[in-house]
C-alpha cells in the first residue's frame, strides 16, 4: 500500500527566504508526482506534475524534484511572498492507466512579512 | 472556462440523517474523481468514474455512501445514514482521461455531522 510522508507538519520562514518541501512516498512504482496547493476554504490547485520519466519541473519561482529510486520528492520555493502561504500537498498515482491519487497529509506554509 | 462547480458549499445535518453532494465537472472531462478531506488530512479517493462507469470504489463505505454519474457528466455522492466520523470536505474533481495528468478541484462542500 503506497504511503505518502510529508514532514514537517507546518512550517514558518521569513519573507525573502529561499525554501524546501519535502515528500517522501513508499512504493517507487508510480505513474507521476504532484504538488498542490490548498488555501484555507478552497479546493486544490495543481501547481507542478512530474512524470516517471522526468526528474523535475519547473514552473516561475517553483521547482520541483524527483527521485524515484529513494523515494523522495522536494518542491524548492525561492524568494517565498505573504502570498506563498497555503497548505502544499504532495501526491502519487500508480503505475498504469489508473490515475488514482495518494496525497500526503501537507505542510502549511506560512510566510512571515 | 469555467472550473468544477459543486453544491451545497456548507451542509450542518444531525446524525443519522442523509445528505446529497452534487458537481458539475469541466466540459469534455470524461474522468470525475470524489474526494473526502478530513481536517488535517489528505484527500482521500472515494469514488472514479470514467464517462458514467465506476472505474475504483475500493474506498467508499458502501453501507452509507453512494454515488452516481447519469449520462456522464453531473454526479451526485450521497450519505445516509450520517456518522459523526463523516464530518469532512468533500472534493470533486475531473480530467480530460484516465492519466490524470491534469486534474482539477472543485472548492468543496464542507459536511459537518452533529
């Protein structure tokens, strides 16, 4: 049963800081990876999705890592804004056509002015 | 384009009592996913369908929760009879196919069971 880590819980940095996420997930047989972002009251947005294949994608001040191999993911966040504060959750679908999602349980940013 | 759409957005029902979640997904998305967050979780997978056949229910309570996806497009997820454990955020979401590889979120209709 694929299971998805995300620590630590919460987090809080000050604004200008450059910062890591981590996520790390149990089984190494996945189709993609993603990160989301939930801001508080609302539903999820996709913010970078990297396929099996690739090792990372990048998306304005967001990069995304993967290494399938350990298991491991990292979104890195540079130069973090007020307006970076949300809930980011990491999640995995399998391998093959079923595009069912694992999430793990997020980490709450908060960015300090 | 208009996004995932879903009702009622906030529901309070006593327990043992039934409640109804409908969604409307992106136009064209064949894929339709529901969600259950509870607080301080991930989301988990309750139901998939694909056009209007069930592809994974391998987590819906079966014994209260159904759902149903008539002429593939709206859907409906229905609790009855309520637990107190069923307090959550109950997510909708869809995707042009089975991939997932772009799959998009409703905001949600928060449950809470008393």
């Amino acid at each position: 049963k694929q299971e998805v880590t995300q620590i630590p819980a919460a987090l809080s940095v000050p604004e200008g800081e450059n910062l890591v996420l981590n996520c790390s997930f149990t089984d190494s047989a996945i189709y993609n990876l993603q990160w989301f972002r939930q801001d508080p009251g609302k539903g999820l947005t996709s913010l970078l999705l990297i396929q099996s294949s690739q090792r990372e994608q990048t998306s304005g001040r967001l990069n995304a890592s993967l290494d399938k191999s350990s298991g491991r993911s990292t979104l890195y966040i540079a130069a973090s804004q007020p307006g970076d504060s949300a809930t980011y959750l990491c999640a995995v679908s399998p391998s093959g056509a079923n595009s069912k999602l694992t999430f793990g349980k997020g980490i709450t940013l908060s960015v300090r002015p | 384009e208009a996004g995932v759409a879903q009702s009622p957005r906030y529901k309070i029902i006593e327990k043992r009592q039934s409640v109804a979640f409908w969604c409307n997904p992106i136009s064209g998305h064949a894929t339709l996913y529901w969600y259950q967050q509870i607080l301080g979780q991930g989301p988990k997978l309750l139901i998939q369908f694909q056009n209007n056949g069930v592809v994974d229910d391998s987590q819906l309570p079966k014994d209260r929760f159904s759902a149903e996806r008539l002429k593939g497009v709206d859907s409906t997820l229905k609790i009855q009879p309520a637990k107190l454990e069923d307090s959550a955020v109950y997510l909708c979401a869809s995707s042009f196919d089975r991939s997932g590889n772009t799959i998009y979120f409703g905001e949600g209709s928060w449950l809470t069971v008393v």
